[in-house]
C-alpha cells in the first residue's frame, strides 16, 4: 500500500504533497544549523558522531548538549575508544544529561560495534535495529543521516511540523501512526538525511511550540493548520495526568581524611532510576517522608533548613537533607570522596543539588 493511501481520510492533506520536501531542502541549503555534529556541505558524514549526537538530543536541548558532545568526542573520538572506557568514567561523563540508560546502550552498543562489526556502524536500518539502544527513531535517524538511506525519521519537532502540514485532528500519542504515515508519504528518495535534518531545523526555529512563524515558513503554502488559522493548536495532546509525588532524605556524611574534608558517595544498584550512577546515599522514595530510614551509618544526623526537588519523568520528588559526621572506623559502604572534587564525581543532577546545598551550609 503506498504511503499516502495509508493516512486517514480524515487528514488534510496539502495540495501537492511532492512539492513539500523540495521547498524545504532548498530552505535548508541557506539556513541549515552549524553544529558540531552535523557534516558540513559536500562533507561525508561521519557515523559515530551522527549516533552520538541523536542519542544525547534525545529529550535533551542543543544548548545542553553543544558542549558535552565536544567534551565527549574530545575523550573518546571514536567507537573503538569508547568501547574500552571504563563504565563508571561514562557514566560520570554522562552526569546532568539524564535518562542515564542511554549512557549505559552507549558503551555497550561500542563495545558489540568493536567485538563484531569491525568497528564500524552497520549501514542498514534493520541491521541497526539489531544494536543496544537502537529504537526505531535512532536507527532511523543514523540510517538516513549517516549514509544517505531513504527512512522515516520522526523526532518530537518533525511530529509537530508534520501534524501542523496535515492538521492531524487525532491527539497524540494516538496520532503518530497518522504522523509517521504522512511523513513517509513526504519524505523524498534523495537526500533523506538531509530532508530528517531541515524537518528538525524547521521545528527548532520557525515551527515552533508556540507562535510559529508561519509567515517565515518555506512551507506556509502547503500546511493545512496555518491555512485553518490554527496552527499553534496542533499537534493535539490530552491532558496530561497530575505526577505521583514522592519524598526522601539525602545523607551528606562527612570526615576529616588524610587529602581534608571527604564525604559518602555510593554506587546506585545498575538497574533502575539513575542506575550504576555515584550518588550520595538515600533513604527510600516514598509517599511520605521517611525520615533517617536507610540511613547508610548510625549517626548523629542533623535536618538541616533544606528541601531538594526535583522532576522526574513519571514522578516528583522532594528530598530532605541532613548530615552527619563520621567518627573514628565508621564501617560505611561506599568510598570516600574528597569534597574539594565532588564536581570530578559525575553525581546526577538531583544529587549535585543537593551537594551544592550541603557544601552552602557548610560553608555558611
């Protein structure tokens, strides 16, 4: 069944559909983003950086990454280096950009990408399927931006251009089969990854969440939401259910040590929220406030004047702080880090906060 066969009746779909992935190319040609990931004009693309790049993006800005993708690609240019990085130096590497699993299908994806396809990223889309951390948008996305092939590549920008050109009236998530069958009807044969790219530069900059630019879109002639006056209400999302909130207590646990002043860290269990990360230890998350449950030693602890938040994907949460001080051989299991260079430790951002907070008192 061809692909524009395969969109709801109920769609509107733009006059000439063949003619939306010319006029956006040439848009892109003379307004494409400098990044440092992206092959400049008559450059060969190169694999790892396109994989890397659309695995940091992902429900993460280009501001954040800009910076850690040029730290990360100063440290390990290549799958063969990261392949054999130490886990814990990831994972620290990776700390603040969140959805932590992603660090994790990083190295383990290098490490089969080294061990059995000769260091080199498989060119086909199924064959990348194949790969640790390869869902469909990121094989989609390395198949046709790394090596030119035709695939649907939907992103969360290309999702809101694409219900906006054919005001998709069903409200997400039940729409993306419509979304994904009306991109593959405009996506052309050539220049695929090119087309992924301007669709995603589009969303970015003139199709935005809110007030689109509309009289600025090389595509305005063809979007059936601009032509209704009713652009910015697409796509349509139902109301999102209130977050579950949780509470905890973080543990600042502090000595004197041979190097000056150190404090608990632990490693986080490797599966789970924020697995294999360093952490300051933690009670358990719950309902209500747990007080010095799970404290990792007995101490004398401190509530201090202090409430972490923080958001998470599917709850909140708001930890308690106290501290405490560990005298003469406090059995304590974890390592001892030196306070002076807990930024060198890679601790999530919930945890940083929470540092940064203790670090303040202290200081105070």
């Amino acid at each position: 069944m061809d692909a524009k066969d395969s969109i709801a009746p109920s769609l509107h779909e733009p006059a000439d559909p063949s003619a939306i992935a010319p006029a956006l190319l040439d848009w892109y040609d003379r307004h494409r983003r400098d990044l440092p990931w992206r092959a400049k004009p008559g450059e060969t693309p190169e694999p790892y950086r396109v994989w890397l790049s659309e695995v940091m993006l992902q429900q993460t800005t280009v501001v954040t990454v800009r910076p850690r993708f040029i730290a990360w690609t100063q440290r390990w240019p290549t799958f063969a280096d990261l392949a054999a990085a130490d886990e814990a130096d990831v994972m620290a590497a990776w700390a603040g950009l969140g959805y932590y699993a992603r660090a994790r299908n990083l190295l383990a994806a290098a490490r089969v990408i080294a061990a059995e396809h000769g260091g080199e990223l498989p060119r086909t889309e199924a064959a990348l399927r194949g790969l640790p951390g390869f869902g469909a948008y990121t094989a989609a996305a390395v198949a046709a931006i790394a090596f030119g092939a035709r695939a649907v590549v939907v992103d969360a920008n290309v999702e809101r251009v694409v219900a906006r050109l054919f005001a998709i009236a069903t409200p997400l998530p039940a729409a993306r089969p419509a979304v994904r069958a009306a991109t593959d009807a405009i996506t052309p044969e050539h220049r695929a990854g090119d087309f992924a790219q301007a669709m995603m530069d589009l969303g970015q900059a003139v199709c935005t969440v809110r007030r689109p630019k509309c009289l600025l879109c090389p595509l305005n002639a063809h979007c059936a939401a601009q032509a209704s006056g009713e652009a910015e209400r697409y796509p349509i999302k139902k109301p999102k259910p209130e977050r579950p909130h949780r509470h905890g207590t973080i543990f600042w646990l502090t000595r004197d040590g041979v190097n000056g002043r150190e404090v608990l860290l632990v490693r986080r269990p490797d599966t789970g929220l924020l697995g294999g990360m360093r952490a300051l230890p933690t009670g358990p998350w719950q309902d209500t406030q747990p007080g010095v449950a799970g404290a990792p030693v007995d101490a004398d602890w401190c509530a201090l004047n202090v409430q972490v938040s923080h958001g998470f994907t599917h709850f909140t949460l708001d930890l308690a702080l106290v501290t405490g001080e560990a005298h003469g051989k406090v059995e304590a299991t974890g390592e001892w880090w030196p306070i002076a260079t807990l930024g060198e430790a890679g601790l999530p951002t919930v945890f940083a906060k929470a540092a940064r907070a203790a670090m303040g008192m202290e200081a105070g």
